[in-house]
C-alpha cells in the first residue's frame, strides 16, 4: 500500500513541476507580448492557458482520488492538501499571465504601456519571472530556506506597486484614458502574481516542515525557523 501511495504521489509531484514551468513561461511570455509589443508570444500565452487549467484539474483529480483511496494522516495528509492548493494558486497565476497577454493584443499594434511606466513594469516583468522561476527550484527540491526568503522579499514588488500609481496619479502623467486603465490593471496582475508566488511558498514551508507562516511569519521576520 506505501509503494502505491509514493508512486501515485511521485506522479503527482511530476504534474506539479510540470505546472509550475507551465506558469513561469506563461510569465515570460506575457511580458514578451506586453514590452515587446510581440503579437504572436500573446496567442501563445493565451491558448496556453488551456494546459494549464488542464493540469490543475488533473491534478486536483488525482488528490481527490487519493484521498478517497488511501485516507493518508499526518504528513501525507499535510502534502496532499498543499498540493491541492498549489495547484490552484498555479492556476490563479497562469489567468493573471493570460490578462496582460489580452491586454496587450487589445492594444496592438499599439504599445499598451505608456513610457512613463515602461521601466517600472520592466521591473515588476523581471521580479515576477525571477520568483516564478525561484518556485520551480524551490518545489523541485523542497528547499525551506529559499523558500522562506522569497516571502521575506515580497515587499519589493509591493513598492513597485506603489510607485505606478504615484505616478498615475501624478501631475505630469499624459496617458490617455485607455493606458491609465491599463496600467491600473497591468500592475495589478504584476502584483497579484507576486502574491500568489508567496503563497506557493508559504505552503511548501508548510509542506516541508508544518509551520504555516501566513498565521505567524516572526521566525521568517527574525531570520528563519528555529527547527
């Protein structure tokens, strides 16, 4: 039964991977299209999408079926449930991809950023791909302690954040109508995107060694778990 129940788990771990690189080039993909201008990489995160979701529910399938079967306790149990949710934020994070990609076929052949933003997004393009791609090392290999830095950091996209709306918000913003809405939401899906990155994190830590540090991140805050 213990044989079964690691080969089923082995699978699905291997979906999860496979999900999580899925998303990382939904990532890129969607900054290609929108600081590119690149038409082409926007279909292609679009139509990925299907696999993503695709993957989720097979995943989401093959916990519940394990579950039904196998009635694991304890730290197969914790594994199993973090799975689930993981694959669901993984989800949450290939439609927040896909929304910029729309965004800037919407506007083509237009650019959808204004220049005023442009580096901004650049950054915000290049924190997000770097944590997606953080979380594919950081799932791969359990790795609590990058894990638990990756949370830590979480405020630098948040400060980019609000520094698009100070200058949207800003005397000297020229935008029209149309790229101060898509730069609302843009930055928005920026944002959304890291968040969701931090919580994958979170329930790996969770996962790896049952803390939960979104009911209580002071061991993070005061420089790692004491375990």
């Amino acid at each position: 039964m213990r044989v079964l129940f690691n080969e089923e788990m082995k699978q699905i771990a291997d979906d999860l991977d496979t999900m999580a690189a899925a998303v990382k080039a939904a990532i890129d993909g969607a900054g290609k299209a929108l600081l590119d201008n690149d038409i082409d990489a926007a279909q292609s995160v679009i139509d990925g999408d299907l696999k993503i979701d695709g993957l989720e529910a097979s995943i989401i399938d093959q916990c519940v079926q394990m579950l039904a079967k196998q009635s694991p306790v304890a730290t197969d149990l914790r594994i199993v449930v973090s799975t689930l949710r993981i694959a669901s934020t993984f989800e949450r994070m290939g439609d927040l991809a896909r929304h910029i990609a729309e965004t800037a076929r919407r506007a083509y052949p237009d650019s959808a950023v204004n220049p005023a933003i442009r580096d901004l997004f650049e950054k915000m393009q290049d924190f997000d791909s770097h944590t997606a791609g953080e979380i594919i090392s950081i799932l791969q290999n359990r790795d609590e302690d990058r894990a638990e830095k990756l949370i830590v950091n979480d405020n630098k996209l948040d400060e980019l954040h609000t520094q698009t709306f100070s200058i949207i918000n800003g005397e000297d913003w020229k935008g029209t109508q149309q790229q101060t809405i898509d730069a609302v939401l843009i930055a928005r899906f920026y944002e959304r995107i890291g968040d969701h990155a931090v919580g994958v994190a979170r329930r790996i830590v969770y996962m790896v060694s049952g803390f939960d540090p979104s009911k209580d991140p002071t061991p993070l805050l005061a420089g790692g778990l004491d375990e």
